[in-house]
C-alpha cells in the first residue's frame, strides 16, 4: 500500500491520499508537501488510522493487519488519537520555503 501525503505539521500527516490499496499490511509513505523546519526531522511521520482503515477498505479489511503493525511498534498514541508510524518515508517533492 502507498500513501502520499500532501501537507504534514509538526509530524502529523493532515491530508493525504491513497496511491496504491495492494499489500495493504505493508504500508508506504510517500511525501508531497510543503516542510518548514520541525514538520518532518523529528521523529517518525504519523498518520491517523483512521485514514489509513478508510484507504484500505475498512476496518474488516485490516483487522489482521492492524495486529501485525501494533506487534511491530508501528501505531502510537499521539494526543490521545492512534496513529500509523512512518519512521521512514519517501520524499517525491518536498518544498522548503525560503530555499
């Protein structure tokens, strides 16, 4: 699964959208978006379950999955909301103002 992320603040994936839906137990982040300093170089990039059960398909879809990724360290609570950990992602064109 490929997911790509159009804005991202402080960490946090806000909008993004599904790429690709297949392998959707290996989820991928891929990064669009604009970065000021503190968005994206500390820590891992989080985005909400919640997207991430709607984009591949429902929670039915991914029960296993969401396992699988907990086992790993892969959801973490931020601000009281479960969030998918990216430790690594892919950046396709990240903007830095004043560069």
């Amino acid at each position: 699964m490929i997911i790509r992320a159009f804005s991202v603040f402080e960490s946090v994936v806000y909008h993004s959208g599904l790429i690709d839906g297949s392998h959707p137990c290996r989820p991928t982040l891929e990064v669009e978006a604009v970065l000021r300093p503190g968005d994206a170089d500390e820590g891992p990039l989080l985005l909400p379950v919640a997207d991430y059960i709607t984009f591949a398909g429902g929670r039915d879809q991914v029960a296993g999955c969401l396992r699988e990724l907990q086992d790993k360290g892969r959801i973490a609570d931020h601000l009281g909301v479960a969030h998918l950990t990216f430790p690594f992602w892919t950046p396709i064109h990240v903007e830095v103002p004043g560069r």
